[in-house]
C-alpha cells in the first residue's frame, strides 16, 4: 500500500513540474517593445474544447501594435485543473508582454 502511495505521488510530482512545459507563444507586430505585462484566465468546459469566457490579447495589449502573447498551464492552473477537472472545467493562463 504504502509503494502504491508513493508511486502515486512521484507521477503527481511529474505531471506537476511537467505543466510548464504546455506553453503557445506567438508574436504581434516587433514583439514586446517593454516591459509591461497583463494576464488573464481563460476558461473552458468540455476537456477544453469549448471556451467559456474570451480573452482578448489585442485589448490586454491596450492599443500597442507590437506585443508578444504566451498562452500555459501554470502551476496554479494545474491545481485548479485538478480540482474542477471532474466537471471538465479547465483553465489556463494568458499573459500579454507589450
């Protein structure tokens, strides 16, 4: 019992520091031209193929034409995954670099 334990906590240690590596990014324009940034939560149902609320990069960018997006699954959203996960409501992170 007690290997089955720690087996099951060395894949959670896993999939954890694993969740960083799910990670879109894409640039605007020159890219980020300072140091600024915004970051939102974007959530979905279904396993993530339905979007429940819509982030907007161009409106975090507040008007700039040249800004980098990075769309991951931070720590945070791994342990907020894990806990709605059974509804299949998930969420990741949207930070904006302008």
């Amino acid at each position: 019992m007690k290997t089955m334990i720690k087996k099951a906590m060395l894949v959670t240690l896993i999939v954890a520091s694993l969740s960083a590596c799910m990670t879109v990014e894409h640039t605007v324009g020159q890219g980020a031209q300072g140091p600024q940034t915004t970051t939102e939560r974007q959530w979905y149902v279904l396993w993530g193929l339905v979007p429940i609320n819509e982030v907007d990069s161009k409106q975090m960018a507040q008007g700039k034409a040249d800004y980098s997006v990075k769309s991951q699954i931070q720590p945070l959203d791994f342990v907020i995954n894990a806990i709605t996960g059974f509804v299949s409501v998930y969420s990741q992170t949207v930070e904006v670099q302008y």
